[in-house]
C-alpha cells in the first residue's frame, strides 16, 4: 500500500504517518511545507526507514503535486495539510484562505489528473481522505451532538476556511467522480503537539512555573480525542468508508477548559511535586473574539458502520500525554527556545496572549 500523507510532520499528520508506517507496514510519502508548526522532529521515529520518504514541499504548488503523486503513484491520498490555529486565523487570516482553501483546490486537481489516468482495478481502488474539523459545525448549546448532517455554521477565519475546503472536497466528488471521503474531528491531543495549543502549552507552563491563562470562566467545552485513536479512526475510513459520504470522529470526552488545566495541574503535582499546587497558577483572562461555548462529536457513525472504537479516555490520555512531554524535552525544547510559551497570534486589550 502505498500512501501520501499531506501534513505529515504536524501533530496529527506525524501520528498518522508513524501508524501507517510503524503499524501498518505501509509505504509513505509525507509531503509538508514545515511552515511554523510542522516539525521534521516529530517523524523521529520513521527516520532511516525504508518504507517512509519526505518531501519539503508546498500544497498550493502544483507542478510540486504533481511531480510528487506522479512519480509515487499513491493508492491513497490522506490530506492533512492546513493552517489550524484558531488565534493566527483571527490576526492572519490570508494564511488560511491560501493553504486550507487554495492548497486543497490545487491538490484536488493534482489527485484528480493522476486518476484519472488510472484504469481498471487501481482506478477503482484509489481513494481521497480530506480531513477536518468539528469546528465547521459552530458553537453547540448545553444539549446536543454534532453528527455528520449537522448545517455548517463556521465562526472564525479557520474554521470558515475548513468549511470551504470540505465544500470543494465533496464537489469534486460529485462533478467529477473522484472518490473522495471527509472526516471531521473534535480536539486532538497527545504527543508532539505544538506548545500553543491549551494541553501542550499548560503542560510547559506549568513545568516553568508560568501563568496559565484561560478565556473567560473557563466554561467553554470541548469533546478530546486522543491523537493515536484518530490516526487509527483515518486509516479505517479511508480503508473501508462509502465514498462521498463524512465520517465525524469524537472520543466521546466532553471537557470544560478549566478542567482541562486542572486535570493537567494535579498530574503534575503527583509526579513533579512542588511547594504549591499548580491550580494557583491559573489566571482568567478576557474571552476572545467568536469562542463558541461547546463542541461535541457523535461518532455513532463511524462506530457502527466502520466498527472504529477510541482506546483512550480523557484520563489515560492524558496521563500518557503528561509523561511524553515530561521525558522527551529534545522534542519540545528546541521550539520553546523560539517562542516564550504564550499563545501566539492573538493580542487583548490587556496586553497579555492568552491560553
């Protein structure tokens, strides 16, 4: 099986890359632009492989695309690449337009081109993952589940840029047959998860003794999922999921942020024991523009029909995820050395960035 990996030295992307690899014994072309948050490091583990290559290149290149998928001749295409931070999207929105909507129009049409000089049996065999978000979805109130026919209803320049991209994905599948499915996923977390982010950046912070800011009251939820689950729940939809349809993958671990931060805090305390509790670093701050108040995934789909089950609850995750952070400071400390573990991109009239 040969794969192409968009993305693949992200957060998500690495993990899936070290399944396909690793677990799956598959051969892998990881193609990624290693803007900001992409990080070679974080594909360590296939490094020297025989059944993994790289290639530095942009999504929105199309002689780069098509070169790439040309020469590899992938039986699958799982498109992970995009700008995802909600904060950058707010105070730079154009990175967002060019690579999750421009990127995924230019890839589209690269996969599209190279099959349909496929025939027979590799023709019909070919399949196109196009990864998303549950942030498409808007803001949940204190009842209900996000499912795949829930309306599009997108807040902030990232998540509206994630809209359109699943939009162009479905289109190309409708117009012009190209065998495309659409995953949407709540928050990940877990290993090699750039420190911006609340679980990386609270479990940093709280090792320096740092404040760890929180918008609002905290109140706002959020439905976790354990990175390696997802990474298994895209090999099993790109493998076994109907064609045109959307697949929404959830770990079916509701969460208040201030919960989140908590939980973090007293893991640490256990294993990192200091004079006092971590919880008295936490600091609330102005809420930023367009919170939505909850996320939460049904993945009743993708269970039933496809038979994928997450192997982690908040609690083991986490737990595991703590201790990657706590015994792989190579990884992490390298990108601390060039950003001072506050949230970038966004700027409230405090003066302070926030978590």
């Amino acid at each position: 099986m040969r794969v192409i990996v968009t993305g693949g030295a992200g957060f998500i992307g690495s993990a899936l890359v070290r399944h396909l690899v690793l677990e799956k014994g598959y051969e892998v072309l990881t193609i990624d632009a290693l803007t900001y948050a992409g990080c070679e490091a974080s594909l360590k583990e296939v490094e020297g492989n025989a059944r993994h290559r790289f290639l530095k290149a942009d999504i929105r290149d199309r002689a780069a695309m098509d070169a790439a998928i040309g020469e590899f001749q992938p039986q699958r295409i799982m498109h992970l690449a995009a700008e995802s931070h909600v904060d950058r999207s707010i105070t730079g929105a154009a990175d967002f337009i060019h690579t999750n909507v421009v990127g995924t129009f230019t890839l589209l049409e690269a996969a599209r081109t190279y099959w349909s000089t496929l025939e027979g049996e590799a023709k019909e065999a070919f399949r196109f993952l196009h990864v998303s978000t549950d942030e498409v979805y808007g803001s949940l109130g204190d009842e209900g589940l996000f499912t795949e026919t829930t309306p599009y209803d997108p807040s902030s320049p990232y998540s509206a840029s994630k809209a359109a991209s699943d939009h162009l994905a479905k289109a190309w599948e409708r117009t012009y047959g190209l065998p495309v499915v659409v995953s949407n996923c709540s928050n990940n977390y877990g290993p090699y998860h750039f420190p911006e982010k609340l679980i990386p950046l609270t479990i940093l912070n709280a090792l320096a003794g740092k404040p760890l800011p929180v918008y609002g009251k905290g109140e706002n939820v959020r439905d976790w999922l354990f990175v390696e689950d997802h990474a298994r729940a895209l090999d099993v939809i790109i493998a076994t999921g109907r064609v045109g349809e959307t697949y929404n993958v959830g770990g079916r671990n509701e969460r208040r942020n201030i919960d989140v931060v908590r939980t973090i805090c007293r893991e640490l305390d256990t294993l990192v024991p200091t004079d006092s509790p971590r919880e008295n670093l936490i600091e609330f701050v102005a809420d930023r523009p367009g919170h939505d108040a909850r996320y939460a995934i049904d993945a009743s789909k993708l269970e039933d029909e496809l038979g994928w089950k997450a192997q982690e609850n908040f609690d083991s995750g986490i737990a595991r995820t703590v201790r990657w952070y706590l015994e792989n400071e190579w990884w992490w400390a390298p990108l601390r050395a060039r950003y001072d573990g506050a949230r970038l991109g966004l700027k409230l009239a405090e003066g302070k960035e926030t978590a």
